[in-house]
C-alpha cells in the first residue's frame, strides 16, 4: 500500500482549498445587522399592506380580508375590531406559515420554513439548527450538477494518480485544485425542484462556503480523501 498522507504530506494537509470572502458567524456583516424599527421606519419603507388580516400598525383585525393597499397608515375606513399585540403577533405568524406552503408542499424538506419562522419567532436572535437542513445540503453536496466543486476535486485527484502512477507532489495537486475551484459553481438550494419543496423559500442564499480536503490517501486499488 503507498500513502500519500505520509509524514511529508502531513505538512500540507489539512489544507483550504477554498473559502468566500464572506466568513462564517461574522456579525459584523451588513446583512448580520438587525433592530427594532418604528411604525413610521417601515411605512416610510412601504410597508403598508403588511397582512390580509390585520393592521397592525393600528392593532386592527379586518371584519373582511384585505384585497388592497392602504392609503394611510392612518386610514379609519377600514371595518374591524381592535385587538391586543400579543393577538396581532400570533394572527401575523399563523398568516405566514400559510402564505409559505405554496413554496412549500413537497418532499421531504417541506416543513423546514415552518421551523425557521418558529424559530425566527421564539429564540431572541440566536443561531439556528437543523438536522433536517444539515441532511439537505449534504444531499446537494454529493449530487450532480454542472461544475459541482466535489466532482472537480474527485477528477482531477484521479486523472493525477491515473497519469502518475508512483508518486505524486502533493503542492501542486492542492495548487491545481484550487485553481479549478474557481471556475465551479457552488451547491445552493436554487434548482426548479427547489422552488416547491421548502427549500428555496427557507434558504435564498448561501454568502459563505469553505471546502477543506482532511486527508488524502492513496492504496493500491484505489485512494481515498
């Protein structure tokens, strides 16, 4: 058996094959940014016609469900009745979970959207987890699709071993790799499919990837990383 994760090899490896700009947890970022923002703040943004259900800029709930934006924020025309915040809060989660399933209604990731807004609703800011996305991403990881960036390393690891059957160097493998990972297309949950099974309307984007290669060995019938 030859390995190539030998004591020399060991001196490049873990290595970093590569990683966005952007970094994980960094709440720092633009986008980590968060507060509490006025009435006024979201009407000023457009924010009128919030729900169908509610107004809850004045703790109203409509008699008939809105069809239309309102005027004001002001605006009395509208039949209801009022109602307290705790009310409107509960009326405006449960408006949402339905509004989602029409982006989510099939397979097996189909509830996910349910967990986050849970989630969004009841856990102050903190990080969120779930088995169920972790096994989604690592399924769009190992599947195919064009410029997958596993497939990319896997492909160019057996065309070095295949062309260099007794020895390889290991710094210009990893060199080699890294400069093909720019050109592939990272996994993200944006396929058609993706659109209907709540994975789309839970995950728009992934800002941060980062691909490591731990180890790489190599055998006589085969090699392994």
């Amino acid at each position: 058996m030859e390995v190539v994760n030998d004591f020399s090899a060991s001196m490049y490896l873990p290595r970093t094959l590569f990683e966005t700009v952007a970094r994980f947890d960094d709440t720092t970022a633009d986008d980590m940014q968060c507060g509490d923002m006025s009435d006024q703040d979201l009407f000023s943004l457009g924010l009128s016609d919030i729900s169908a259900k509610v107004d809850p800029y004045r703790l109203i709930h409509y008699d008939f469900p809105m069809t239309y934006q309102m005027d004001s924020i002001y605006n009395t025309s509208v039949s209801g009745r009022k109602i307290s915040r705790d009310e409107c809060i509960d009326i405006l989660f449960t408006e949402m979970k339905d509004l989602v399933q029409m982006f989510s209604f099939w397979g097996a990731y189909k509830a996910l959207i349910v967990e986050l807004i849970d989630h969004f609703r009841h856990r102050n800011g903190s990080g969120f987890y779930s088995q169920r996305l972790n096994l989604a991403f690592h399924e769009r990881i190992n599947s195919y699709f064009v410029d997958n960036p596993r497939l990319i390393i896997e492909g160019i690891i057996r065309d070095e071993f295949n062309s260099k059957p007794d020895s390889i160097h290991l710094p210009s493998l990893l060199n080699s790799i890294k400069r093909s990972l720019l050109e592939s297309k990272l996994p993200k949950f944006d396929s058609r499919i993706d659109r209907i099974n709540g994975l789309g309307i839970s995950v728009h984007d992934i800002a941060v990837q980062k691909i490591t290669l731990v180890n790489l060995q190599r055998y006589a019938m085969g090699w392994s990383a």
